[in-house]
C-alpha cells in the first residue's frame, strides 16, 4: 500500500538524511520524492510516497524526534476526499468534474452539489448527485450563507470546490473551510480582479485571456494560486466570445488543480502554494 | 511594386464593394485583403496590399469620393521606417532589435541608440548605430527629457522603441509621438502595472508570467495593447529567476509587435489594436 | 435572417469587387467577411457572413453569372448539422461532445451514438441519446463496417465524428463520408502516426505531446488537419500519464474542430484546411 | 563555493539515505535537490547542489562505499564549459549565442565559431570570436569533417554546438563528440525528420510548428532531446513565413536546451535526457 508522508518546517541541515533514515529503518521503499527549500525564509518542504507495512504511530514519533519542533508532519494514505461542489448557472465547470467524478477519474466523491439556481439540477441529477437548491432572493447574505452551510454541515466535505459559483462569500463563511474551499476565476489573476473579468479584457483591449484556480481566503480574488492557464484572443472577438472560449480554459485549470490538490500535491504556505508534480 | 491601402470609417453598407470597384477600374490587383468591423460602435477597417502602376493622388481622390466623409485613408509603399531606440542598462531587447537590423529583417533603419546608461554603448557600437548616453542623474525629468527630445528630434524618427528604458516618460514627451511611441512592459498587463513586476508577480505567487508591447499614452502602462505572451513558472523561481526567463518573452513579444507595426498591420481606434495578420 | 456564402475558384482580378457588387445589389448587408488566396496554385477563398432577405436561386444565379465556371458557390443558412459520434471505450471526448450538445453548444443535432463496445451506453443514455452497441468479435472488417453503415444510413448523418473509434476504418467505409469524416489523433501528427502514439511519444522521450482532429481519408492519419494542440511533458510521466494528460488536449481539440466545421469555417483543398476563424 | 554531485544507477532503497549521509557527514548544506527513478527499468538519477568546503577524492571514495558498483558518480564545481559553435548561412542561432555570451548569461566560453560559408564572419568577428571558414566546396564529406575536427581539436571544446549547421555529420565525426554535441533541428521531432522540414510542414498543412535541440547521435535527428516548443500556425502561411516565425521557437529553444546542458542538469539515459530544472 502507498503511503504519504508531507512535511514543512524551518530548514536546517541534514533534514532530507534524517527523514529518510526514518523511512530505510523501517524498510520503507521511497517510490517518489520532492523536496524544496523556500529560501526567501528558508523554509522546508518535503514529499514522500513510499511503499511497505508501517505503524503510523510508531514513525511519527520517530520522525517527531528528528524534526525541529516546529515542524508539519503528516502521513496519509491518500484517500478518496469528501467534497461538495457549488455552482450558479454555468454548466461547464460541473459537467467537466460530474463527469470525471462519473469515471472514477478524481481522487475524490461528490457528494451533492449546491447551487442558488435551479438551472443546473437536472444534469446533477443525470449523475445521481444530490442536488440542493438554495436561493438566495429575497434573503441577507449572512440568512443565505447560513442555510448553505446548514447543508454542508451535514455532508462534512473535506473540500468545498466553487465551480463557477458566482456569489462573493463572507470571511465568516471562508472561515468555516480555510485551505479547503477551492475556486475557479475566469481571468488571469491578478489581471481583473471581481466582476465581470471578460468584459473588463475586452475593454482593455488584452491579446491573452485565461483563468486561475485558488484557494479562497477573505480576501476577494487574492487566495493562492494553485494553478493558471491561457490561450490568445484577438481584436475580432466580443467579450461574449472571450468568455466562450476561456470556459474551456477554466474547466481544465479547475480540473487539474483539484487533481493536485486531492492527491496532496500541494503546500500552502504564506499565500502561496509549493506544488510537487 | 506593392502598395498598402489602409482605410477606416463608420461602417455602412457597399463599402468592400466601393473600395474594390476603384482598385479594379484601374486593373489593380489585390495581394492580400483583410476586413473587419467593430461591432462595439460599428466601426470598419479594412488592409489591401495590392500590385499595379498607380498615380496616388487619382486613386485617394477615387477612394475620398466613395467613401464617408470620415474616414481615414492611408496609401503606402510600405516603406522602411527611421526609428530610435532607447534603453537603460538591460541588453536584451536591444541586441536582439540590432541584430535583427543588421542582418535586414525589420522593416525598419535604426538611426540611433538613446540611454540613459553607458553600459549598452559597447554594444551598439558593435553594431555601427550611434549611441547618446543622456544621464538622468543631477537633471529634473523635465530637463532630462528636454536633452532627448533634442537628440531626437535630429533624427525625426517615424517611431521611438523603448526597449527596456526603465524611466517613466512624461505626458509632455510622450504627445510627441502619439501613436508612435512603443513600449515592452515585463508583465502580462494589467496584471502588475508600474515598477519591479517579477517582484510583484513572485510575491503573488503566480504561476503564469509574460510581457506586453504596448503603445505609450499618458497613463502609465495603459496605452493600445499590441501583443503579449507568457510562460509559465513555478514556486521553485525566485523573482530574479522570473526575471531572467522573462526576458526571452520580452525580446520575442517586442520584436514581433515592431513587425507588425513597421509593416502597418496595426490600427489603433479607442486605445485598443486592430491587427491584420 | 443570417445567411453564408462559401466560394472558392481559381483566382482571378475582381472576385471580391463582383461576389460584394451581387450582395450590393441585393441590399444584403455583410457582417463579416474573409477573403484568401492560395499563392502556391493561385486559388481564391470566401467566406461571407451577410444578413438581410434573399431569394436563393436568384442570388446563386447573379453569382454564377460573375464568377469562374469553376467556382464552387455555396449558400447556406448555418443550420445544425446532423451527426452520429463513434466511439471506443475511452469517456472523454464522447462526455464532452454530448455535454456541449446537451446545453445547446454545438452547432449540431447528435442523432446517435455508436460503439464496438458496451461500456459507453451508461454514459450515453445518461444524455437521452440513442447508443448502438454493433461489437466486432467474430466478424470480419467488412462484415463489421456493414453493420455499421447500416446504422448510419438509417440517420442519414451529414457529419460522423469518431470520438476516439480506435478502430481502422477501410478505405470503403471512408469513401461513404468524404470531406464528412472527422477523427481526432491522439498525437500531434504527422508524429507518431498509427497505435499507441503516447507509448512511442515515451519511446522517444519528446518534451511536448499534442493531438490532432483531421478529416479522414482513405490513408491511416493522413488526412486534412483542422487543428491540433499540445501540451508539455518532461521524463517523469510514463506512457499512461501521457494518455491521462493527453486526453485533456484530445477533447478540445475536438469540440473545437468541430466548431469550426459545423459553423462552416471550413473550406477542404488539396488535403489542406482553409479556416476562416 | 557550490558543488555539484550527480549520480545515476540502478535503484535500490535507502540510496537518498546514504547519500546524504555522507554530504551530512563533511556539515555540506544542500541548496538543492532532486531524485528521480525511472521505473521502465528502475534506474536512479540524483542531482544535489551543496555548499561547503569538501575534499573530492575523500566524498567520492565516501559515495562509492555506500552506492552499487554500477554508479556513475560525478562531482563537479560547475565550472564554465569551453565550446565550439557550428553555422552555415542563418545566423539567428549564432547571434543568440553571441549576445549571450557576450554578456556573460551562459556557462560558457566561445572558443570559436566554424562555418562552411563566409557569410556568418562579419557577425561573429562583431563579437571578437574566431571565425574558421571550412568551406566543403569540391571535398568529398571525410576530407571535409577532417578538416573540421582539425580546427575543433586545436580549441578542445567540451561541447560543439550545431548553430543551424546544415550538413549531416558523419559517423565518425559524431563518434568524437558523444553525447557533447548538440543540434537545433527546426522541426518538432519525430514530425518531419531530415530536410526541409519547414516545406513538409506546409505540405501536410499542419497547424502548429516547433523546433527541437537534441544530442546529436550515428542516426539522422534520432538523438535524445533535450527540448522542445512550439508555434500555432495556419493555412496564411507560405513555407518560407513558417521558416521565419520559427527562427525565433529554434533559437530561444536551443539556449535554454545549452543553459540547462551547461549548468549540468541533464542526464543522458538510454537516448532519452532526465532533468532537473
């Protein structure tokens, strides 16, 4: 069985020996490994993926040992995460990962889809994905989040991935799932920054457009990027037409960051993210 | 002999048949022919490089008597344009432009090298172009730029390239040469506009860097867009490392959008590019 | 009403001047208008898009009157085109396609979906899409593709799209669907023409795979190319890791081939695309 | 000062234990690391850069007691290469290299510069580089690549760089330089092998172009690439304007293949390269 062993803290020498002399005592097989030193603040980051019978309890205490005691250490079997998606009225990002999640192809299961429109229900519910309808006419943000988190709350997602939903969320509301609540933009951040980022590059007259997929802090559009994106555009298309064509860019950024992120590909650290691949 | 003809107007109807009922009736032939209408406010361009004798004035009169009153007609050989580069200290756009003119590949003299630095003098000597080292320091902006617009304006350069000069040009300078001044910004705009890019592209922690070259207006890095590029970076590059890969996108991006522009492929309506390529 | 006129014929002086003079006439306002000329065998290209009340025969009539004998003339309103998709046992251009097609994306009606195995008609009836499941266990190649082209037949489809149909079709079948026969090639061709093209592509250790959406004809991968794309690799993916990274690639090369074939962007000559985008 | 240590050899766990182990040994810190296995046939390759003061003959008896008989251990300062470059007539290769070098951003020194023609001297003595004008003119290929190698041994180059040389080497003269001789082919391998690849290009009417730097072996353009990349293209262009655009894919192409040759972070490997970068 594969195992996973992530690690960060301060950088100090003989870190790499020590940790994988943990792993050799225990005759462990190391299938892959990437280290990386952030040497802005010298800060150390590693990632294991190895092979063999191990007692979890047993090599974190041994690892515990070796690290400074400032350091992150966590072992995983890289499970299948739980995780709930959210939409408006964009299909495109959903259908890609309902269909992915259809094949088997995410490291993760679906567990229902919310969305404060009910335009996308039914091709949720040709996947078999429970699908919670939850307006938000007529209500606060603060009444409407708080109905939204109601129905997360009963599914526990480990992650909670915004595929084009459309809706600025609170930083209460962000608080709830620090480093876990994923979002897809439709620009190349930290070009066009909030609403309507097309029509923006379309005003702008740009010769680039693309899109960013992040991890969603309290402040708007300024997460960290875990993945990018972009194809050319021209004078000759509208913003209705960029838009078009950058949806097939968002749905592939959004796509494979999840894939980084399910399969604990990625380091947040300092608004930033250090990413093994 | 080729000729280029280049027209734009308020659309209306008729006008591709106008214009090409005039080049027949006097047996022209057309090259290449590119049409295109800004729906936004229904404006028309249109680019015809054609072969054939031609007295200019009879056809200009042709064309003026066809077309609205409005529009703006342009015939040209498509001669070799007189230009004058500027730059700082950073070589890379230089030498690539001065290699390019050396060996006949833009469509462009180059009449001389403008810096406010001596380190490139060597270089550009190299290549035969005179060079006028301007130090900036000990002047105001105003003094400072009233020594170059002196050097300049012995040249009557059609175009001014800024290939890497790294201070900010004033509004009074750059009315000089409106529509003529070309600028290579280190970001993909607008996405950090002003000083230290890569700095600021590194702290964001983008995974995505590139370069624009632009036409210099009034505002800072807000003028008509003319080409831009990007490659892509990870957590592993320090902003010096952006920087140094950057540079390779920059020189290219520059280069290209000068072909454009010397080959009069390039209309500039509403600080926006129209360009047929 | 939007209307399409598509001409090609060998150049001659006037073309545009005459084809724009007939839609003059006629009070037909164009839209949007291209024009190309194959300098290598001198052969001319039209696409126009023009708005406004027509009378077919006679617009065809005035046209013919003024162009070549050889010219192809064709008027068409875009309608949506009738298609059957063919596929394998891989998902993921057969979801795409029928995504796109359930939100109304595609410029085409998809009648049909048909497969040499069973393992798609999940996903297929998912989408409330008819899926024949004709295996080729047992049957010779001509036995098989009969049964096929029956099925076909019954559909009358204008276009058949193979969505990775990892099957050869013989030169016969082709033959049914001339210039109507769309596939999508798992490498950037001509490289790595024929089976596994990733198990090659990692034989050679290229730095960059691709795909590629072509009209077939009678010779395996080597009919007209509409379009490709790429994407990076480096030493550290395997053969299937390539397939996975690929398949992103392979499905919007595709969908967005088919765009253009199904918008009529598309003209076929000499086993080349002109595309008008 | 910083060193590098670079290992290749068949897998076997606790090879990163013991490595490190003895650099943690001697107190050397390490700035950067990276493994890899190639699981096709479980070879192992180590990159690590480290600082410190370090005896060689002492670390690499250390590293042989702990590693397979097998290894090839290298351990090097990263010391500025001697090269050789090699042109024709283009001279968009050879300038990259020059203004390159001339600046002091490659690892390397330009010994000298070889043609079979005269017309790249003018650039090259710009630069103050020798120039050897070897014309092939009425000699048979031996007589001619005797004469090369004549020059070539004069300088002992550690690397010979084909700058866009456009004749094919034999044998023998490749034999001499295993693994040390690099080429720029304009194409993107295995996609249109030997000449004219520009002219093949147009006729299979593809619709993105590359170019390909790759270790030159016995077999035509059958050599382990280094890197690739590419340009999209369309049916506008003539085979000359692709040759043109993709001057500018061969050259950026082929210094970012010689940076990442030149600061050794490039395994050969069965006529596959593994890299660090």
């Amino acid at each position: 069985m594969a195992h996973l062993l992530l690690i960060n803290c301060p950088d100090e020498p003989g870190l790499v020996y020590k940790i994988t002399g943990v792993l050799f005592g225990h005759q462990l097989n190391i299938i892959r490994n990437g280290e990386f030193v952030e040497r802005h603040d010298n800060h150390f980051f590693m990632r294991t993926e190895f092979a063999g019978a191990v007692e979890p309890a047993t090599l974190l205490a041994e690892l515990e040992a070796v690290l400074p005691a400032a350091a992150h250490i966590r072992l995983t079997n890289n499970h299948r995460k739980d995780i709930v998606l959210m939409a408006t009225k964009e299909h495109h990002c959903l259908s890609e990962l309902l269909v992915r999640h259809a094949f088997g192809e995410m490291n993760a299961r679906v567990l229902a889809v919310v969305s404060n429109y009910e335009v996308l229900g039914d091709l949720t519910r040709r996947f078999d994905i429970p699908f919670h309808y939850i307006t938000h006419e007529g209500k606060s943000r603060e009444a409407h989040e708080a109905e939204v988190l109601a129905v997360l709350t009963q599914y526990q997602p480990e992650f909670v991935v915004l595929a084009k939903y459309m809706r600025i969320l609170s930083s209460d509301f962000v608080a709830h799932y620090s480093n876990r609540l994923i979002n897809i933009h439709h620009s190349f951040l930290p070009a066009f920054v909030g609403a309507s980022p097309y029509a923006q590059a379309y005003e702008r007259g740009v010769k680039i457009i693309g899109a960013t997929a992040h991890f969603v802090n309290e402040q708007l559009d300024q997460g960290p990027i875990i993945s990018q994106s972009v194809i050319p555009i021209d004078h000759t298309q509208s913003a209705r037409e960029m838009a078009q064509a950058g949806r097939d860019v968002e749905k592939i950024v959004l796509a494979r960051s999840l894939k980084l992120v399910f399969d604990e590909q990625v380091f947040v650290h300092r608004n930033k993210t250090v990413i093994f691949d």
